[in-house]
C-alpha cells in the first residue's frame, strides 16, 4: 500500500479520496509528537496495514529526529512488540 505522508499524518485513501488507513502524530509537549489516532478501514483489516503505518511512522520519525508518546493503544501495542523501535519513544501513555 502506498502511503501519503504529512508532517504529522500519514494515510493512504481509495480511488475516491475515501480514507482507508491513517496515523496521526500532531505536535505534543517537549518537541514530542502525540502518536494519537490510528485507523484502518473495515475493508483492510487483518491484512497488516495497521502495522505497516506503525513501520512508517517509526522511520518518518527517526529520521526526522523526532520522539513519540504513545498515546493510541494499538501504537502502544505495536512499539511493546518491537522494543527494537522504541529508541524513539519518549513515553507511553
């Protein structure tokens, strides 16, 4: 799947322009940035895509040398199961 990314969003949409995956990041407190609010579409789940953001999110924000608190559960979720990622975590919520 082909993500678009905003400085603190990233989403993929349908032919449409009907939103079918996202994950938003808006600026938090400290330079942090709040990973908040991930959706998938009903149409795509189980097929990794939730995952697949999380794997963007970590890279936009490691090289943009940023740093999370973890605010959404399944990111919490996600980061807790790839421990190698959590060098950009500032806090899980």
């Amino acid at each position: 799947m082909e993500f678009i990314k905003d400085n603190n969003r990233i989403y993929a949409n349908d032919s449409e322009g009907g939103l079918l995956a996202e994950v938003t990041f808006p600026k938090y407190r400290g330079g942090a940035v709040a990973v908040n609010h991930t959706f998938v579409d009903d149409s795509l789940r189980g097929k990794g895509v939730a995952g697949e953001l999380m794997e963007a999110c970590y890279d936009m924000l490691k090289q943009d040398g940023r740093t999370a608190v973890l605010i959404c559960p399944y990111a919490v979720k996600w980061f807790r199961e790839h421990p190698e990622k959590n060098d950009i975590v500032a806090e899980m919520l």
